[in-house]
C-alpha cells in the first residue's frame, strides 16, 4: 500500500492577510477571522511533518487578482507570498489573465514552482501556453498532475484578458491526454488540478474515465465532505485562503482503495510562520497606509453570499444610481469578495469588492435588451448542462426587480420585470448605469462618466454618514 497526501487551496484572490470571512449559522450569515498565507505555511508544514513529506500542496487557481495592491502591481505583490505559502503546483484560473496574457507570463516567470494548464494554446501557432502535466513522486507513489482551466476567460471576460490565447473544452482535451497518462507513465494516481466549477467537474468525473481526484476551484464552494462521483474524489476548499483542504489517499495495486478527506479552518489566531509573515508585512508596506485608510461605516454585516442577491452588490448598485441618476444600475455577478462586519469600511474593503475599478458608463437600453440580459445571465448560472454553468452569480441590479422561475427552460425564466415600479415596456429605452465590460457587454452608444466604480461608492457611504444601512431590494425573486 502506497500513502499519497494533497493539500489544496483554491481561490484566495490575493488575500494573503487575515480577513474576514463568511459563515452561516441558523441560516443567518456571521463573519468570523480566518486566512493569512503565514497562517496557511504553519497549518501545511505540519502536515507535512506528519507524512513525511509524503504530500503535495496545490493551488486550482484565481491566486494573484483580487485585491487593490494586486491590482496595482498587476500581480506583482502576491507573487513572494506565493512562493513562501509553500505551493508546489498551480492552475491558472480565469482571473490570472485578468491583467492579460503578456503580464501573466511575467508572473508565472517569478513563480518557484511550475503552472499547467491542458487547454490553452496561443492561437497563432496552437502551441500550449502551459505545460499539461507534471509526474511525481510523492513518497513511494508515482503521481500524475493534470491541469485545466475555465474557458470562460474567452466568452464573457474582457477580450484583453485572452488575447492571442484559445480556451479549449475540457471534454475535448482530457480523455486523450488522460489516456495517454494512463499508458506512458504508469501512475499509481491521477489528479486533476482544475479551475473550472463544481458543477462541471462532477460533469467531468461523470464523463472522463481514469481521473482518481479533482481538486476543484473556480465556484468557492466549501467542501466539508469530499464528494465522490464514479470513482473519482472531488474537493474544493472555499475562497480567501480561508480553508485548506487535506486530502489522504491509499493506493493499493494501483488503485485508490481507501482515503480521508478533512476541510480545515484556517484560523487568523492560529499558528503563523514568521518568515511568511515578515515577507508579506515587507511587500504589503508601500499599500498600508491607501488601504486602511477609513471611507466609512456600515450598521449591518455587508457580504457577497448569496446567489439572487447580496447586501455587498446592493453598496454597489446604489451607488452607481446615486453616481448617475440612472433608471436601472447593474453589476457584473462578482463571487469573491470577503465580508465586512458592522463597523468602519476600508478603502481596502472596497478595492476587494470591485477590484477591476472600473469607470461608469451610462448607456439607453430597451425594455427587451434588459430581459434578454437577464435571461442570458440566469442561464449562465442555473443551465442545465453542467458544462455550459460559468460559475458567477447572476446579474445584480438597482432600480429594476424580477421574478424567476429557474428551472424553466432557457429564455422563458423571467416571468415579471419592472422598473419604478411598473411593468418594463419592451420598446422604450431605460438609462442605464453599469461599470465595466462584465456588466453590459454592448459597447456602442456607451456615455463615459468620469467616476470610478470605487469613488461613486466612497461618495455614497459619505452621504450615508454616520453609518450605511444595506437596504434589501428583493430585486430577483425565485418562484
């Protein structure tokens, strides 16, 4: 019997500090301290010390955008947390291209360890923009690593994001390097490292034979159970660096014959390791002063996590109406983003919530635009077809409410839309309000405001002193 054992984080976006983070206790939603990468290099060192070295610690992905320092440096500031976390393989997930291909490639230069990815491929040349795979030997096991990523980056990013890359489909690139794997390396275990959803990876599982363990990303969900789908384990540890998955395997005559599956905490007052914590408290230095700096207070706890509507999106959407006096305000279906308890809100806060700091924009859409907008984003989140799930949350939006049925069939969801109030008229054309390529992807008849999505909202808690009430608008009703 051979003893493999993978630690997994997925999905930090650049918190490489202690944060808050979101928890659900008798259905009401509470924040409680988690994360920091020194935190994360303490908790993965002993495991292991435990193994014997026998393990690997690996990221699925979304790890150097999410942040305004991130944003500043295009990365750039993440990188030696990265290095000093302690991982040993990565995935690029969709926001790793957030700063563009050229910009990434610098980025995975400074990185200690290597990055795979079996579905990119320049598009000029078809070569691959990643290696595929990575065979090792983890204790007396021989291990094969695969990576993916979402092909999203080329569908409803920003096409800066992908330029001169093609995403190809998993289905139509794992079976064969997958077999091919099986056959040339002889492995005693086959991992996919992938940032493509949960949703889709049970889909893949379903699908691909020969894949022992996914360790997933992309859809933040919080595995405190492994899921197995065939045979083939699935895990995902959160978002925010808030959770490491430990994943112990036993391999017997080639086969996984048994394995223990633990979700753990990663506890802001735990164990840290000073050398991680001397590294970030060095890079972080030149931003303190920018992101602590107080913009205001919310009364209540403001958070991103729930599918329909999040008290965190409604600062968002109010904001631009009251930035614009526009109709109908929307924003682009945001999945990461940590809480923030009732007390001061940081400028840290608010780069977190809306990294990109996109420019407003108004622009005249119809009655049937909206719906059709609608639509297109409900089915991009609920679509029957696993694969076809992009993994945000739907459209969220001020000054317009909706009622939904999910489970119609695509383009039939939307039952009632108004505006002000009233039924939308499908001809007449509303004003607008949105901020980046994400939210409204129509580009003509665009009219630049000047303001950045991160000054409207500043104005806006200015004007809400001495502290925001988040307000819930019911704006998207599930019937």
């Amino acid at each position: 019997m051979k003893r493999v054992t993978l630690i997994q984080q997925n999905d930090t976006h650049a918190h490489v500090e202690p944060h808050w983070e979101l928890a659900w206790r008798g259905g009401e939603p509470e924040a409680w301290r988690a994360g920091g990468f020194a935190h994360i290099r303490a908790l993965a060192d002993r495991i292991r010390a435990e193994t014997n070295g026998a393990c690997v610690h690996v990221d699925s992905g979304d790890a150097i955008h999410g942040t305004g320092p991130a944003q500043l440096t295009e990365g750039a500031v993440i990188v030696p947390a990265l290095n000093a976390v302690g991982v040993e393989l990565m995935t690029p997930g969709n926001w790793e291209f957030g700063f563009g291909p050229a910009i990434l490639r610098e980025r995975v230069r400074e990185l200690s360890f290597p990055v795979i990815a079996s579905n990119v491929t320049r598009a000029d040349t078809r070569e691959l923009e990643f290696a595929s795979t990575e065979i090792r030997e983890v204790g007396r096991a021989r291990v094969a690593f695969v990576g993916i990523t979402s092909p999203i980056v080329s569908r409803t990013m920003p096409q800066t994001y992908g330029a001169g890359l093609r995403f190809l489909d998993a289905l139509d690139v794992l079976p064969q390097i997958i077999a091919d794997l099986r056959a040339r390396e002889q492995p005693d275990l086959v991992v996919l490292i992938s940032h493509y959803g949960f949703a889709q990876e049970v889909a893949i599982a379903r699908r691909i034979d020969g894949i022992d363990v996914i360790l997933g990303g992309h859809t933040h969900d919080v595995l405190s159970e492994a899921v197995v789908v065939g045979g083939t384990i699935i895990t995902q540890s959160g978002a925010h660096g808030s959770y490491l998955t430990r994943l112990d395997v036993e391999i017997t005559n080639g086969r996984v014959s048994d394995f223990r599956h633990r979700l753990l905490p990663v506890k802001a007052d735990g164990e840290a390791d000073p050398t991680v914590s001397r590294i970030i408290s060095e890079t972080m230095r030149p931003h303190r002063l920018a992101i602590d700096e107080v913009v205001g207070e919310t009364a209540e706890l403001l958070h991103r996590g729930t599918v329909l509507e999040a008290p965190m999106d409604n600062l968002l959407t109010d904001a631009y109406l009251a930035s614009t006096g526009a109709d109908v305000a929307l924003s682009h279906g945001w999945r990461y983003g940590t809480p923030i308890p009732p007390g001061p809100i940081s400028a840290g806060d608010l780069w977190q919530m809306i990294p990109t700091n996109p420019e407003l924009f108004t622009v005249r859409l119809t009655g049937a635009e909206l719906r059709r907008m609608l639509e297109q984003s409900i089915e991009r989140t609920f679509a029957g077809d696993l694969l076809r799930q992009q993994g945000g949350y739907v459209l969220r939006f001020a000054g317009m409410r909706a009622v939904a049925r999910l489970n119609n069939a695509p383009g039939t969801r939307v039952q009632q839309l108004e505006i002000a109030g009233a039924p939308v008229d499908h001809t007449r054309e509303y004003t607008v309000a949105a901020a980046g390529e994400q939210s409204v992807h129509q580009m003509e008849g665009r009219t630049m405001t000047g303001v950045r999505a991160i000054d409207s909202m500043r104005a806006y808690l200015q004007a809400h002193r001495p502290a925001y009430t988040p307000m819930t608008h019911r704006s998207l009703v599930a019937v």
